[in-house]
C-alpha cells in the first residue's frame, strides 16, 4: 500500500491556490476539471517533494472545487485519505473478513471506500489499470456514506 493524497474541499479556489501556493509554499503539479462532474482537481506538492518539475513518490494535497457553490458543513471540508493497493479485490475481502465495512465497493475495479473508527473516509484506488469488474464487488451496493 502506498499513500497518495490527503484531499479538502475548497470554497474559493483562487483564494486557497494563493494560501498554499503564495504563503506555504506548495507547487501545483497536476489539475483536472470534470465539465460533467462539475468540479476541479488541484494536486499540490511540498517544494522538498518536487524535482525538475516531476513529483517524486510523495503524498500530495487534493484541493477539490465544486463548481456549485455548497457550505461544508460537520467536517466535509475534509474529504478523505488515498491509498494505492496492489489488488483491491484481495484487500477489501481482506478488511471485510476483519469486519470492516466497505462502503463504497470495489465494482469497477478501481475505486473503493471504507471508515475509520473516527468516521474519516479511506479511499482504497486499484495500482495501475483497472482490474476486471468480478462479484461479488459488481453487484454490491453502497452501505452509509463515505
């Protein structure tokens, strides 16, 4: 398992680019906008975790902007830790058989999400390709939220 991101959701993108870039000091290395998600996705560096440009196998932060504006309210400002596995299937059958809830199954092979004890949301993301969708995963619903 390899650590990935720690991701916020942000109300003024400008506004929180110029706090971590401007006054911490983090890079923006990566960005995605969804026209049909209706969001944006800017990954941020440490300037010690980047090099000529390239990010090294560091952990980042995920700035994330919902077009739509929405208060976030009871923590959702936080959203989640990222971990990438090895086999998803393998690791969610493993958390499930030490009864762990994985609320968000695996049915596409690349994305799950799971609890900790403190209600903060895990997201488990398949290493390299997806792997092929299988059952149970295919068919099993969400449970609560994440």
């Amino acid at each position: 398992m390899r650590y990935l991101h720690t991701m916020v959701r942000v109300k003024d993108l400008a506004a929180s680019l110029d706090f971590y870039c401007n006054k911490l000091g983090l890079a923006e290395v990566r960005r995605m906008e969804s026209d049909a998600g209706r969001f944006t996705l800017v990954y941020l560096a440490a300037t010690s975790d980047r090099q000529n440009a390239e990010v090294l196998d560091a952990p980042l932060l995920e700035l994330t902007y919902n077009w739509d504006t929405e208060d976030y309210g009871g923590g959702r400002n936080f959203g989640h830790l990222a971990f990438e596995v090895d086999d998803i299937y393998a690791v969610c059958r493993d958390l499930m058989a030490r009864d762990v809830t994985i609320n968000r199954p695996p049915r596409d092979g690349c994305m799950a999400f799971l609890r900790s004890p403190d209600q903060i949301s895990i997201e488990l993301l398949q290493k390299g390709s997806a792997l092929p969708p299988q059952e149970p995963w295919a068919s099993m619903a969400n449970v609560g939220v994440w």
